[in-house]
C-alpha cells in the first residue's frame, strides 16, 4: 500500500449543503501535508503524465498549486496559475465554474496558441472545474498533452463522463455511508 491510500483511508468527512466532501491534505491542507506524501504524489505525476515536449503546467487555484509547483520544480517545466480573480491583463481569458460546493469565475494568463500543456489538479469529484477549464484551454488554441488529477471521487455525476476528457488519476475513492473507500489504488490511465 502507497502513503496517498494510506493517507486517505483515515480522511473524514463532511457535508457541505448537501455534498459529502473529505478532508484531507493534498485537497484541503488539513491535516498538514508531510513531504514524504508530496514526494510520492510529485513522483507518481512525473511518471504517470507525458511530459514529452511540455510547454507549462496549469494548474486551478487553490489545491493545485502545491502539487504543481512541486511537479514544476522537478521537471523545470514552467507553471500556469489559473486564478479566481482577474487582473485584466491583455488575453486574459475569464470562465465560469460550477462545483458541488461552489460558483465562481476563473481567469487565465499566459497561455497561448500552440502551448503544449500538462493540466494538473488535486481532485476531480463533480468535474466542474475540469469541464469549464479545458475547453477553454483548447480554445485558445492550446494542445491538452495530458491531465492528471491526485484523487478521483467517483459516483458523484463527473461532468467530464460524457466527453472527450479522460485525465488520468492516482487513485480513485468514493465516499459510502459517510466513509471514504479506496475503489482503485493506481488510479485511472
């Protein structure tokens, strides 16, 4: 067993107007992350992504700029922030986003036609970050290399189900009678 399914199998959870959400380091930074959980996540991205001919990385604010930093630091692969605020700077391109526990709007920088992207993320649940995102990506004029999520919850109505997007996971849980179960260790992909 690998320190992320050894990490979840203690995960509370939590109902957030009617959405049962975990609690858990790499999504939520509580309990506090450890290194050696960063290390083994950054190293199973490294060798579960196609980094042939990247670009940059983009990653979602919040929870997706640790992992991604770290991702960026070992592969010297530059880092996309997509954030929740615009700063009106020109080709910034604004989307709306809906989740099981939110709506907001988020804005992208520095992505350009032609980019090669390696889209990186902390958990895909709803898949309403993903589904608004890339598209966006893609009508920019930039090419989806790969996806990787850490933690997949499934049976929660992903948005991403009925179409082309197939990002690959680390592992896959699902959330039965107020716990988390661990549905596949490796993930997707």
């Amino acid at each position: 067993m690998n320190r992320l399914t050894e990490s979840l199998e203690e995960t509370p959870i939590i109902e957030k107007e009617g959405y049962h959400y975990f609690v858990h380091p790499i999504s939520d930074g509580v309990p506090m992350l450890r290194p050696e959980l960063m290390r083994e996540i950054v190293i199973r991205i490294i060798r579960k992504a196609d980094l042939a001919d990247v670009d940059k990385i983009v990653a979602p604010e919040a929870m997706g700029i640790h992992i991604s930093t770290a991702v960026s630091l070992m592969t010297d692969i530059p880092l996309v922030v997509v954030r929740k605020r615009g700063y009106g700077l020109d080709g910034e391109v604004s989307l709306s986003k809906a989740t099981g526990y939110e709506e907001s709007n988020l804005y992208i920088n520095d992505v350009d036609e032609g980019d090669r992207l390696l889209v990186l993320d902390d958990v895909l649940s709803t898949g309403g970050t993903l589904s608004a995102l890339l598209p966006a990506l893609e009508d920019i004029g930039a090419e989806l290399v790969d996806t990787v999520i850490v933690i997949k919850k499934v049976g929660g109505g992903n948005k991403l189900e009925d179409t082309d997007y197939e990002p690959k996971t680390l592992v896959n849980v699902a959330v039965d009678g107020g716990e988390l179960v661990i549905v596949d260790e490796e993930g997707d992909g």
